[in-house]
C-alpha cells in the first residue's frame, strides 16, 4: 500500500511539471525513480498489473533516456571534412552560408523517358542493336562509367560513421527549396558497411506530400508507418523533424513539436554503424543535424 501511494504521488509531481519545464534534470530524476519503483512493486507483486501498466504508460510518454550527444553539425564551419567527418557519393551536397546543407538533384532526361511514354518497337530495336555495339568493345573504363550514370542520376548519399545505439533521437531542420517537388528526400541510422540496412525517414514531395518510416534489410524495405495530412513542408521554410526510438522500439516522429506518427517496431535491436541522408530528386537545405542517443 505504501508503495502505491509513492507511485501515485510521483505520477501527479510528474503530470503536473512536466508540461512547464519538460527538459528538466530533476523531472528525469522523478521519472527514473518512478521506474525503478514500478520494477520493485512488480517483483514484490505489491501492486497489481493495471496499475502497473498505467506507470509504465506514464513513464513512457515523459521519459526522455538520450542525453548523450553523439552528433551535431549546423554547418557553420563551412566544410563537411571535420567535426563530423561526411562522405558522398556525388557533388550534388555543398555548404552554403544562408541554409547550410544544400543538395539539389535533377532527374535526367533519361529517367523522365523511363516514366513517360512506352517506347516504340524500332526504339526497342534499335536500342537492343546498340546495346549489342557497346557490348563488343573491349574499352571496360566505359563501360562502368555507362553502368554508373543512372545510379548518380537517380540518388545521391552523405553519411557519416557513427556508433548509434538502438535508443536514439534524431532531429534535423529541413526546408523543401526549388520548384521540382516529384523527388523525395531520406535520413536514418544504418548498420553495415554497404549501408543497405536500418532505418529511413522519408520526405516525399508533391501535390500529396508525406512522410514515411521505412525499415530497410540487405535490399528489401517495409513501410512501418507512413503521415499523409497537410501539405507539410511545402511552404519552402525550415521546419523541426524530431524521431525518437526507445529501446523496446517504440518511435515517435514530431514535426515542429508535433506528433505525426507512433509506432513499434523491433527489427533492430544492435547498435548502428552511421548515419546518411538520401537525395531522390529535389532541392533541400540541411540547417542541422543532431543524434542523441541514451549511453
């Protein structure tokens, strides 16, 4: 009985400050102590289960365990080789003194053909003619170039490594700029050399703007929740995109301190080896990134 009193207690102090100072220390001492005995009241069995689940609800929706900075980067200095170090693939992202990160990518003529209209049997033909031309030359240096082109065209990265636990907070300022809104722009956490797995928040632009939470493994992707009310950030100003991740693998996505999409999901529970951002198509610019993670 005493024990429920002290959780009751705790939960009031906690609904009653956390809106005024939500970043407070001592809010977060409240709140890990209010953990740490609702851990002690469900071995003791002292409390039952409904009680219970109503703390850890509560403990939930106010915890805030990332208060490690691991990275942080506005771009101020003008460069992207130090502090943190950021390789691309391509020179479609550079630093500007008025936005910051800026990336811009335009789709080829040869990947609007490849959406517009089928071509015609003497275009097939002739294309298969030529593509039997350049198969017979013994220039290799060409070749990969041709095999590259479509690749650099259709996306361009920047990532930095990173040591990202599963429990993370990641917020970037993003802003739509230019007048191509049919691309789509990502970021996340991956896992792997290659890049090929974790996480992506994807901005995809348009008359239908939306976001969506993307969990990608060696190639394949799964849409774990996707936001398509508004027009979001077409208004080409710098709007505040907030994920968090907690270690059971329940995230929330805000964007300008508003909630847009909670979600759980358990695909990964080890570390991730970096960060990048993904250009589809588009113009972006970047005013800051930060990650924070909860060790």
């Amino acid at each position: 009985m005493r024990a429920i009193c002290i959780f009751v207690l705790l939960a009031c102090c906690v609904q009653g400050q956390a809106f005024a100072q939500p970043a407070d220390q001592k809010i977060q001492q409240l709140i890990d102590d209010l953990k740490q005995l609702t851990d002690q009241a469900e071995r003791d069995r002292s409390a039952n289960y409904r009680l219970i689940d109503q703390l850890r609800d509560l403990t939930a929706r106010y915890d805030r365990p990332w208060r490690k900075r691991i990275l942080f980067d506005d771009f101020s200095d003008g460069e992207l080789q130090r502090n943190p170090a950021w390789h691309s693939n391509s020179q479609d992202f550079w630093v500007t003194r008025s936005i910051g990160l800026r990336s811009q990518l335009t789709h080829t003529p040869q990947q609007q053909q490849q959406t517009g209209k089928p071509q015609r049997t003497e275009e097939v033909l002739l294309g298969i003619l030529l593509d039997g031309v350049m198969q017979n030359q013994n220039t290799r240096p060409q070749t990969r170039q041709q095999t590259r082109r479509p690749q650099t065209a259709s996306r361009a990265d920047i990532s930095t490594a990173a040591s990202i636990d599963n429990a993370f907070a990641i917020a970037i300022e993003l802003s739509v700029l230019g007048r191509d809104r049919s691309g789509s722009y990502e970021w996340g956490p991956y896992q792997g050399k290659n890049m090929e797995s974790g996480y992506r928040l994807v901005y995809q632009s348009g008359s239908r703007p939306s976001l969506k939470l993307l969990a990608y493994r060696r190639g394949m992707t799964s849409v774990v929740d996707q936001f398509e009310q508004g027009q979001l950030l077409e208004d080409g100003n710098s709007h505040h995109i907030g994920w968090q991740r907690t270690a059971d693998g329940f995230m929330t996505v805000l964007v300008d301190n508003k909630v847009v999409m909670q979600v759980r999901d358990r695909s990964y529970r080890d570390r991730f080896s970096g960060f990048v951002m993904t250009n589809r198509g588009g113009e972006y610019g970047i005013r800051s990134v930060s990650i924070f993670t909860a060790r």
